[in-house]
C-alpha cells in the first residue's frame, strides 16, 4: 500500500503516507505512526524507497518517501501477485455460491 501511494502521489512525509492509506480504504485501515514508520524503515532498507528532508505544508521540517526503480519493480511484481489471489478467492467464491 505504501508503494502504491507513493507511485500515485509522488513524495510523501509518514503522516500524509498514513492518511492517505486510511482515506482509500475508507478507514477500514488505521495506522499508528509506529506501523507507517517501520514499514518505511523497511523498505528504505530495501532500497525501494528513498528519504529526503522538505518542508511539509504546514512549514514543518519532515522527512519525504519517494519511490525508486527498484520499488517500482517491486510494486509490479507485488500487483501481479494480488491480481493472481483476488482472480483466485473470486473463483472459490463463486463455487461456494453455487454450491
């Protein structure tokens, strides 16, 4: 979910990452900053992210996630395979409708 936001919004500081996540699946979602900040801290490690320091729009001094190449790669490999799951949990559902 955090590559994909970044990949639809471009840079983002934690707070706005979490927020957004939260507002696309209509709060079915709520990240403290603990969860959001491991996670980036993850893919930072990952090298599928990148940090930088900017100025949020509050005129506070965050620190921004962009995407790399390789996270974009990754958000590719990572679609796929929820595409190939979703393609498969519908077909068990829909077996279990007609049965």
């Amino acid at each position: 979910m955090v590559l994909q936001t970044l990949e639809s919004m471009g840079p983002q500081h934690g707070y706005g990452i979490a927020r957004r996540i939260e507002q696309i699946s209509d709060d079915a979602f709520k990240l403290n900053e603990g969860t959001v900040y491991a996670s980036l801290m993850r893919l930072l490690h990952r090298r599928w992210i990148s940090a930088s320091w900017g100025v949020s729009e509050n005129n506070r001094k965050a620190k921004f996630y962009a995407l790399t190449r390789a996270g974009r790669r990754q958000l590719v490999t990572e679609t796929e395979n929820w595409e190939r799951l979703a393609g498969v949990m519908a077909r068990f559902l829909r077996s279990a409708a007609q049965n």
